[in-house]
C-alpha cells in the first residue's frame, strides 16, 4: 500500500464504530471511534477472512482467520465468544484455542463459528437456544463440534442461529426458532442441525439477527432470492410483513442475475447484473436501505449511485460496500461511528468510510452490532 506521499506501508487490519467491548481490537476501551483505527497486532499480509460478531450497542466481537488456519478473537467474551477458554472480555487479539484448521469463520450475537479443513464445524459462545448446534444448551468458551454436518462449503451465523450450506445444495439450520428463523415450519428451537424446508440447489446463504437469505441456483446465473423468518419491517422482501416460518420467494425488482447476497439485523441486500449494482430492503429507520429516505421497504429497491460493487455487509443498523474502485462506502446508523466519516450523523445515502488508499479486500460487520472491520 501507498501513502499520498508515494511511502509503502505496511496493511493493517481496520476497525471503526462502538468500542465499549474492546470490539475495535486496538488495546483501548475508548466508547467509540469515528474514524478507521488499527487492530492490534495482525497485519494484512496474514488474514484470510475476518468476521463481525454482536447483540445490541454494547456487545461485539471480532474474528480473523489466518494463513496458517488459525483464528485470532478479540472483544466481549462474557458467554465465551472468543473461544480461549476464559469469559474475559479482551481489548487485542488473542488465539482461539483448540483450532488449527480453519478454512471459514462466521460471528453470531454472542457466538462463534468455524468451517474446517474436512468441512465439518465447530462453534463456541453463547448456547442457550442450542446455536453451537452440540446437542446442548451450555455455552462452551471452546470450540465444541456441530453435530451431524458434513460437507460443509459455507456457514453464517445469526443474532442466536447458525446456518450451514453443504455441498449437495441443502441448508441446515439450528439454534434460535420463535420466528422461524431455522426455516423447518415450526417455532422450536433446536440445538442440532436440521435441513431448511424445500431448498435444493443452493449457492448462497446470509444470515440477519433473526432471518435468512438463500440464493436457488447458481450465482450469476438465474438464481432466485429466497427468504424466511422474522419479516415485520419487511426483510425477507415478499411484499408483506409476515413471519415465514419456510422459505418464500423474495420479489426480484432488480434487473439481472444476483451476484452476492446480505443480509443486516433486520434489512437485507443483493448485488445484481453485469455492472454489480445494490437493491436493499427492510427496515430502514437509520436509512440502512440507503435509498435516501427512513421508510421500511418490503419489497428490494435500488440504492442509488451504487454500482460495482464487490463486497456487501449489513450491520444493526447500518450496511457497508466495497466497490470495484477499492473504496469503503457506507451508509445508516451513525451514533457510534459506524460510518467511519468522522461524524456521528446518520446518513440515508452512502458516504465514502475508507478511500482507494487503505487497499482493502475484505470487509465485515456484525448482524446485531455497531462496528465494522475492513482489511
């Protein structure tokens, strides 16, 4: 990476927004940062993938899979989120225990998991719904294994669920059901994995605080949107508020194939057609949908000035994008800093949070928290 005066530096790891958590991974407990800091300790060069874990403007944690298939965890700990064995919350990375073959990694509210080597999963954290998906309620400050899953090519992790796509295209879901968030029809919980009704043919899984998004059929090419879960601000996109209790189809007003989905605490996004614009949609109290307005969408809607887009996030209450220019542009909630443009003012259109010159690839933040990692 270049300096504006032409010095090569060396990447680092950024994190922005609350901090009352240690969540930034900096060695501060400063409430908040409104501008990028660094995350202590790790630079660019050995992170794979990162993730974002929360649960409300006081919890959030971080994640960073390295080279050498370690995870690296820092921030709230109190059900064991980071996986050191400990439930002390920590300011600086620190190992997660136990794991040295990773190949994924995927934050929840409170708990954690990884994909390993031979596509099976392990999680760790909170575990009172069963989302560690181990047979039990406990929380475990260790990786426990998930149960009954193999074949595993993707995960993602909810505010109190956790969802697995394997390799035949099928969807497992456990954890947290009120909402019907696992997608199985009914309302019970589960602490071990079972298959999301009618799906097949998957390529493409998010997860919300309470809802999901899957992609039938290949990315690119022809897939459609499917949804199911909460859906009173109009997240799953199907021109209602109701809870879906099995997947239902969300309402393509895009033109083009869907490229990448996400999906926020109670918003959701999809990246489509040949120049990667943005639909949104969801409650949109913040301007997390980023259409210029604060009005819940329940059907997908273009954001504008948005195209090429190559990587999408959504937050509590705020949504992120890496763009083909390699610039961070951001938009919604802003009390905590969030939106990384050194105010704390919401805004319902996107601003720039990270110029072309901070060289980043990899961006992350939590379904139900208040900060954003970039890399």
């Amino acid at each position: 990476m270049i300096d504006q005066e032409g010095n090569t530096m060396e990447k680092r790891l950024k994190a922005w927004g609350n901090n009352r958590a240690g969540q930034l991974g900096d060695g501060t407990w400063t409430d908040f940062r409104t501008t990028a800091t660094t995350v202590l300790g790790l630079t660019s060069a050995e992170v794979v993938k990162i993730a974002a874990g929360g649960a409300g403007p006081t919890s959030g944690h971080g994640l960073a899979l390295l080279t050498d298939r370690t995870v690296q965890s820092w921030g709230a700990n109190g059900s064991g989120q980071l996986g050191d064995g400990s439930v002390f919350s920590h300011n600086a990375p620190g190992q997660v225990v136990n794991l040295s073959s990773a190949t994924g990694i995927a934050a929840g509210g409170t708990h954690s998991l990884a994909l390993l080597a031979d596509r099976t999963v392990v999680a760790w954290g909170h575990n009172n719904y069963g989302q560690l998906g181990n047979g039990t309620n406990h929380d475990s400050s260790v990786p426990v294994r998930v149960e009954g899953l193999n074949k595993v090519i993707a995960i993602a992790g909810g505010l109190n669920h956790s969802l697995a796509l394997r390799e035949d295209g099928t969807v497992w879901a456990w954890g947290y059901n009120i909402n019907g968030q696992l997608g199985d029809g009914t309302s019970a919980s589960r602490n071990v994995p079972a298959p999301v009704g009618g799906l097949s043919g998957v390529s493409l899984i998010a997860a919300g605080a309470n809802h999901n998004l899957a992609l039938v059929g290949p990315a690119g090419r022809g897939g459609v949107v499917m949804a199911w879960g909460y859906n009173a601000t109009g997240q799953l996109g199907d021109n209602s508020t109701i809870d879906r209790y099995t997947p239902v189809k969300t309402q393509d007003t895009w033109t083009g194939e869907v490229m990448r989905l996400a999906a926020g605490s109670n918003h959701s996004m999809a990246v489509t057609g040949t120049d990667n614009t943005l639909h949104a949609w969801g409650q949109n109290t913040s301007g997390q949908v980023g259409d210029g307005t604060t009005e819940n969408r329940i059907t997908p809607v273009p954001v504008p000035g948005i195209t090429g887009v190559q990587l999408v996030a959504g937050g509590r209450e705020h949504s992120i994008v890496l763009l083909g220019d390699d610039t961070v542009r951001s938009w919604g909630a802003n009390g905590s800093g969030q939106l990384a443009n050194g105010t704390t003012t919401d805004s319902s259109t996107p601003v720039t949070t990270l110029t072309a010159l901070t060289g980043v690839d990899k961006i992350a933040t939590p379904v139900g928290g208040d900060f954003s990692l970039a890399n």
